[in-house]
C-alpha cells in the first residue's frame, strides 16, 4: 500500500481503518515530500470530519460466506486483541 492508495481509498468511501492510520502515522518518517503533503491532507480530512475513522466492510457478493466472515473477524475482533477460535 502507498500513501496515495490509502489517499484515493479513503476519499471515496469516506473511511479511513484504525490499522491503516496506524500504519500512516508509524510509516511517516520514512514519507516523500509528496507522501507527507497526501498525508497531512488525510489529517485534515479527518479534522474537517469528511473522512471517519470505522472500517470497510467487504462486500460479500465477491468472498464465499467463509472468506466473507474472516475478512470481517480480522476487521473487527483482531484490533480488539482478541484471538479467534479455530
């Protein structure tokens, strides 16, 4: 993922995951001029409210039932630190 990914993917859905502003803001020293400057807008997106802090949810017309509820327990669960039961 790059920061302009990141940019592109949050502007259109409006969303930005708690693991992928994690990984912006750990990431940031090691930015362009270009990536800081995509990454200050993301911030002020975030001020201004016209981004939210949630999570995406995959739509399950394109994952088996299966797939669906895992990409959906790794979105939830894991940030919780909780460990699925296998």
């Amino acid at each position: 993922m790059t920061v302009g990914e990141l940019y592109l993917e949050s502007l259109s859905s409006g969303i930005i995951t708690p693991t992928e502003l994690s990984w912006l803001t750990h990431g940031q020293n090691h930015f362009s001029r270009l990536e800081e400057a995509t990454a200050l807008r993301l911030g002020r997106l975030l001020d201004q409210g016209d981004i939210q802090l949630g999570c995406r949810l995959v739509c399950s017309d394109t994952l088996a039932p299966q797939e669906a509820a895992a990409a959906g327990l790794e979105e939830w669960v894991e940030p919780l630190g909780r460990q699925p039961h296998r």
